[in-house]
C-alpha cells in the first residue's frame, strides 16, 4: 500500500506499465523460484525498474514498472536505472556511458547530473 500514490503518480504522468504474470501457486500466495509472497506482498524485479505483486493463492501476479522516466522530468536521455526501488528508478534520469572491463568507464548506466 506505500506505493499505491507513487503508482497511481508513475501511471498517470509515465510510461508505466501493468501486465498479468502467472507465477507458481504458494502455500499462501505467490511463489518465484524460492521466494515466497503472500497475497498483496510486492517484490522488486531485479531486472527491470518494477515490482511483481501477488494478487491470491493461485499464483496471479501484477507487474507494475516503467519503461522510461516521465518526460515532464525533463531528463537529458531515456534510460532506467535498475539497481535503484521501484518507483523511485521511475523518476531518476539517467544516461548511458561505456566502461571497458578493467573499468574504465566506456559504457553502463549513470545518473543524470
């Protein structure tokens, strides 16, 4: 329920997307690989700017999560950063910049200044 406003706000104002994902069937809700949910428990997706929440005891879930930040924001480039909460990956701008594999920084994701 915490991220109920920010949801409605992310809905509204931004590229936010909803979608059905039928997950396992869990003692008490929802169950991704090892990771039990209880229904209305939210989970982030570590692969995208989004959260997976168990809806019953079937295994129905949502998925809320943004493809790019609002353009009212007013952000330079569109990229989400993933590693940051949903909704808040949401609402950062970000750019894209290339790192080689000593570390040098030739590609990857940053945060806008």
């Amino acid at each position: 329920m915490k991220y109920l406003l920010l949801l409605i706000a992310c809905l509204a104002y931004s590229s936010a997307l909803v979608h059905f994902k039928q997950l396992e069937k869990g003692a008490n809700g929802c169950k991704m690989g090892k990771l039990e949910m209880k229904v209305s428990d939210t989970v982030q997706d570590p692969e995208v700017c989004g959260v997976y929440q168990c809806m019953n005891t079937k295994g129905e879930a949502l998925i809320y999560y943004c493809q790019i930040p609002p353009h009212f924001i007013g952000c330079y480039k569109w990229a989400v950063l993933t590693f940051l909460d949903f909704p808040e990956c949401c609402w950062t701008c970000a750019m894209y910049v290339w790192c080689d594999k000593d570390g040098k920084r030739i590609w990857g994701y940053t945060a806008n200044p």
